[in-house]
C-alpha cells in the first residue's frame, strides 16, 4: 500500500493523479486538517508534525511514503529519509520546468512561506539561474480557505486576485503552483491568470511526483502488477464529519 500525506485537502490533488498513474495500487491518505497550515509554522513543527504523519501510514502497512506537500517535502525530507527506512517521494515547486518554459518574463511562484524560505527553494533557482525572474508569492490565506471548504465563493476569488493583481504590471511567461492546495483551485487561478498575462502557462508538480512514484515503486520492486481496481482509504486527523466528505467530494471531483 501506497502512504500519502499532506498537511490537509491539498494532496488529494495530488492523489488524483498518483491514481490516474497506478490504478491498479492500493493507497491510503493521511490529511493532517487539526495541525493545518504548515506553512506559517517554525520548521521544527513541520518535522515533527511530518514524522507523525509518517509514521500513522507505516502503522497502516504502507511500503513507500508520498509526500504530498511542498511545505513538509521542503522542511523535513532529509531528516524523514534519514530516519524511516521506507523510500519516500518528495515534492517541490516545479522550478526547472518553469526555467524551461520562460521566455523573456518572469516566474511567479505561489507557495507557503515555509517553502519559499527553504534553502531547497533557494538552491534550485540559484542552480537554474532565474534569481532575477522569479518572484515568490506567499498565500497562507488560500490554504485556509481552502481548508475551510470555501473554494468555489467570491472570498476565494477576491483572495486569488489580491494576491495575483500587485504584479499586473509585470510580464509573466510561467506561475508555478508550489503548494498542492492551489492544485484545488486551478481553474480560478488560470481564469485571473488570463486576464492578466494572457500568455502565461500555469504549471504544477502532480504529474511528475506520479511518475516519480511510478520509477521508485519499480526499483524498490513494489509494484503489484495490477492495472485496474486498487482502493483508496482517507484518514484525517481533524474531525472526520468534517472533514471526509471534503476529501471524498475532492478526490471526486
Ligand atoms: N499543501 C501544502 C504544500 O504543498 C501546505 C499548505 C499548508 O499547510 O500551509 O505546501
């Protein structure tokens, strides 16, 4: 069984493509709701909290471990892999698409503060060379709305055109989608995004954490063979009334 893990709805995008990938793998989700959001917190929380998330999948027999989140991926990857013996699957801003795909503009990347701050973060630009074109956007508010259940309300739209106007001014060829929450709201960041810089492609992590997935559970010969019919458990460490039907309308979207 495939572990996944996020600090709260935001992995089930996530999810839906690991999937997409492997249906025929048996996946079990660990939404962090009561601790959401990580992104505001010291770092030292975001590792214990991340080994505590860990460690619930091992405890449901999972094999290998996705991390979900750009947030605990950045914070806690290390130390997670120097501890569990587990392989795991990071995730990260994609950075080096986005350096592929620039033109002569800019790249917004919208993240959580924590990822933003992350020497990770820091070295892949620097490693790309795009420190001048890169502009980072932190938006705790969007993870909280969306955490809330609020995705397809005027506060959500006002909050993604609060963050997004302030650099109408500039030319924006690529915004990357650096936190897996925002994957949840895409459609609405790509319709604001339009307006703006009609020729801005709006890219995430999803695709490339499946095939990722997909290459480690090869290696680690942890394939099952099948191709259709693999489960999918959701656990939350919030109140599950709450918070499973938010995840079960999510994946099923
Ligand atoms: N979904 C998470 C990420 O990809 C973090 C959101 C949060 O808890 O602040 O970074």
């Amino acid at each position: 069984m495939i572990g996944v893990f996020d600090s709260g709805l935001g992995g089930l995008a996530t999810l839906k493509d690991l999937m997409r990938e492997l249906p025929g793998e048996d996946f079990c989700y660990y939404g962090d709701n009561a601790h959401a959001p990580y992104g505001t917190k010291p770092v030292e929380q975001i590792r214990a909290l991340s080994f505590a998330c860990t460690q619930f999948l091992l405890d449901k027999g999972c094999q290998v471990v996705v991390v979900a989140c750009n947030t605990a991926s950045s914070a806690a990857i290390d130390a997670m892999r120097a501890h569990f013996s587990v392989p795991f699957v990071a995730m990260e801003p994609a950075v080096r698409p986005a350096a592929r795909l620039r033109k002569q503009g800019r790249i917004l990347v919208l993240a959580t503060q924590a990822t933003l701050r992350q020497q990770l973060f820091q070295a892949r630009i620097v490693e790309c060379g795009i420190q001048q074109a890169v502009l980072p956007v932190p938006c705790p508010q969007w993870v909280e709305l969306i955490e809330q259940g609020f995705l397809h309300t005027s506060q959500m739209e006002q909050a993604v055109q609060q963050a997004l106007v302030p650099y109408r001014k500039e030319r924006i060829d690529v915004i990357v989608l650096g936190c897996t929450h925002f994957a949840h709201i895409r459609p609405l960041i790509e319709r604001e995004a339009r307006s703006l810089w009609p020729q801005a492609q709006v890219i995430d992590g999803n695709e490339g954490t499946a095939h990722q997935l997909s290459r480690v559970l090869h290696r680690a010969h942890l394939r099952t063979g099948r191709t259709q019919g693999g489960a999918v458990q959701l656990y939350t460490s919030g109140d599950p009334a709450v918070y499973l039907p938010r995840m079960e309308a999510l994946l099923h979207s």
